[in-house]
C-alpha cells in the first residue's frame, strides 16, 4: 500500500531519513528497511493520522490539479524504473522504484501549499501551454527543484535527490558519469515510458521518444526496450485486473448492505411506531388512573366531565380541550370547559344553537357521531360546515367526540393539536373515543 502512494512513501522514508544516525552521502534507503528498522506502529501511527488524499475532488476544485493523474503517472512511471533496473541489473531496484515514484512531488508541494498559484499553473497548462513556461511564469521556479529541495530537507539520499532534481534535465544528464548503474538516467526515461500509458492519445509518440531516451542514456537496445515496455503494460493490466475484482466484491459488499440498511430501516420504522404506542398506551394508563377514582365514586357528571378535560390535557399532550355542554333551556351547545386557548380566542365563547346551525360540533351532537377532521373546509359538505364555526375551529386538524348519557347526548368534547400540521393519530381518536365512553357509562348509572 505504501508503495502505490508517492506521498506515504516520502512521509515513511522520513521517519528514518530525518533520524541523525542517518547519512544521506553514504546510505541507501527503501520502505523494507524502514519496516524493517523501525517495525510497523510508527508507520501504523502515520498511517492512521494521513489526511493528503481524503478529499481529492475538493483539492481538485481548489487547484484544477488532478491528483488521480499525478498518482497515475507517478506509479507507471515506479514500474517503468524498477523494470529497467532488473533489465540492467541494477542492485537495488526498489531504490530506484522509490525515487521514480516520488520524482513528481513538487507538484504535489505546490498543489497542497500554494493552491492559488497552482490552479493558475494549471489554467495556463490548460491553455495548451508546457507545464513547466506555466511554472516559471507563476513560481520563477520549477517543480523538479521544489522537489529536490523538500527531498534534501527530509535528508533522502543524495541519489534520489539527483533523479528528481535531472527527471526532465537530460543536458545534464549526458554529462553525468555513472553511465549504467545512474539512478537519475533510469528515472529520466521511466518518466517518458509512464507517458505512453497516460496519455493514449498520443501513446505512439510518447513509445519513440521513450525508446530513443533509452538508447541515448541507458544504451537500451529495441528489444529491452520493447520488453520493458510490455511488462510494465503487463503490469498495469494486472493492476486494473485486482482492481476490477476489488470492486466487484465492493459491489457486492455494498448491494449486501443497502439490503441490509433496508431491513435495518424498516425495522427502525417498526420500532419508532411500537414506541410510539407504548407511549401513548402510558399516558393512557396515566390518564385512567388520575379519572379512575371519579369513575368509581359516582361523581357528578359535570365535575367527571371536567376531570376528563383535564387529564387529557395535562397527559395526552393535546393543546386546545374543549367541552360543550347542551343546556336544554336555550337549546344551545355551550362552551363550558377550555383548557390551552388563548385569551382572544372565539372558541372560548363559543355557542352553536342546536337547530338553526351547522357543523361537525352540532352534528356531533345531533348524530352522536364522532369526526376526525384533518381540514375544515367547504367539501365536508354543508352539513358540516359552517361560517360561523369556521372563525373558533380555523383551518387547524380536530377531532369531536359525543359524550352519550343513557342513549342521549349530554355534551361534546373537541381536541386539537392547534398545527395545520398535526392532525389527530388515529391512535389518539380512538383513545379519546374511548375515555368518553368511560365517562359516558359512568354517568349513565
């Protein structure tokens, strides 16, 4: 895993490199030795608190860098130098590979350090202009000497440093010694043989250039050439390959867990609705043992009526409680008990006459019928609707009961939750049904 990222790379050579037993003039240095030096928790430390790539697209947004490409180039360029080096029989290939593989990394620096100067590079870049006029013209430097400086404050050996200082320098390069075993010359030509398969558009060109640098600076014939060539590309295929199989299994990880989440949710729902009527039996429970003793005691029905009123209010977590009693002396249906509406409320004195009006209140009354009523409009029908009635009820959900004495119906009992929002549950109605016909038995005796 370490050895896909540049940028773990460079962070776990460091935790030797910077040590001061280290010596970057006489010292080579891999992520083996460095496991094997100091083991695997100040790595596993590192690893766990590595933030660089957990947010690539708003990287990407910030700095018009792409960091998949930078990854892509940057790992093709790591097989390229490590096959080149077996081929020549170099004696540390994974040296090699490690400084092709970092050989970038001062575009890194400047995309994670200076983004407002890297999205400008980037732009200009875009423009069809070299990335490296666009870095002289921004930075008045470029990103190999950013990333040999950042390599040689983290005291990597002096070879590495070289190979990403010379990886696009190839004046210098034809005047280094070192002809066959220089780290600088493999990395130079890994870079022009990763652009074959980074860049498909122009894979052919990029094959030629790569095939002459080869010759010039590592005096490559065609057919080393070609067969670096083919096991790097036999290399990414395999790459791709465990990838595709990686995300296959992901996708059947993650078909297995939305069903999963599913089943959870519906359970979830299932549970939040038993909750929910366990605590409404509760407050039931809590109500019928405030009533019970005016249940058994005979009370007078006016005072049981309001003891009802009450508890509903107080334990069913209903805003407006409203009991209208029938006065047979004027015929009318009279609000006698209110519990939650304000003082400029018309429900408070509201009186319907039983034969000339209309509504649900009256028809309540009238058909000893209950109404759960989610929104009092014209389309209840003229029997259930009325102007008058429409000023104390307004446009908020309610529900009326009939409160029933010996087959005849003394008064109505009106509850709502005073929210255009909030009806009445069919679970609260049939509560409520319940307790009146409790009161009602009661005063029936």
């Amino acid at each position: 895993m370490i050895l896909s990222d540049p940028a773990i790379t460079l962070r776990v050579l460091s935790l030797v490199t910077t040590t001061s037993h280290f010596d970057p003039a006489n010292s080579t240095i891999t992520i083996a030795k460095v496991i094997n030096f100091i083991g695997l928790n100040p790595i596993r430390e590192l690893l766990e608190n590595q933030s660089i790539f957990n947010d690539e697209l708003a990287l990407k947004n910030k700095t018009l860098f792409d960091i998949h490409a930078f990854w892509k180039h940057s790992l093709f360029a790591a097989y390229a130098a490590e096959r080149m080096a077996i081929e020549m029989r170099f004696p540390n290939p994974e040296e090699v590979y490690t400084a092709a593989l970092i050989h970038d990394i001062g575009k890194l620096a400047i995309a994670q350090f200076s983004p407002e100067k890297s999205c400008r590079i980037n732009k200009i870049h875009r423009s069809h202009t070299e990335y490296f006029k666009a870095e002289e013209k921004i930075l008045k430097a470029k990103h190999p000497e950013i990333g040999a400086e950042i390599a040689e404050e983290l005291r990597l050996p002096f070879e590495i440093i070289n190979a990403i200082f010379r990886h696009h320098d190839d004046h210098t390069l034809l005047r280094a010694k070192n002809f066959e075993k220089s780290i600088d010359r493999i990395v130079y030509v890994a870079n022009s043989i990763s652009k074959i398969f980074c860049n498909r558009n122009h894979a052919n060109h990029y094959f030629y250039e790569g095939r002459e640098n080869a010759n010039i600076f590592l005096d490559f014939t065609h057919s080393q050439y070609t067969r670096v060539v083919r096991q790097v590309g036999d290399k990414i295929y395999l790459l791709i390959d465990e990838l595709h199989t990686r995300s296959e299994g992901l996708r059947h990880y993650c078909i297995t867990l939305e069903s999963n989440c599913n089943t959870v949710g519906s359970q979830t729902t299932k549970i939040k609705e038993t909750q929910d009527q366990l605590l409404l039996q509760q407050k039931e429970l809590q109500f019928l043992d405030e009533l019970l003793p005016h249940l058994i005691k005979g009370t007078r029905p006016e005072d049981l009526i309001l003891a009802m009123a009450q508890n509903i209010s107080k334990y069913i977590n209903i805003k407006y409680t409203v009991v209208f009693f029938y006065e047979s002396r004027t015929n009318n249906l009279i609000n006698k008990i209110h519990f939650g509406l304000p003082a400029d409320d018309p429900m408070r004195w509201a009186i319907f006459d039983k034969k000339a009006s209309r509504g649900t209140i009256i028809s309540t009354f009238n058909e000893s019928r209950s109404f759960n009523i989610t929104g009092y409009n014209e389309s209840l029908g003229e029997n259930y609707y009325s102007v008058e009635e429409f000023r104390c009820v307004k446009s908020m959900p309610f529900a009326t009961i009939p409160i029933i004495k010996n087959k005849e119906p003394v008064a109505v009992l009106y509850v709502s939750h005073a929210s255009v929002d909030q009806p009445i549950s069919s679970e609260e109605f049939a509560m409520f049904q319940k307790f009146c016909r409790y009161v009602g038995r009661s005063i029936s005796r």
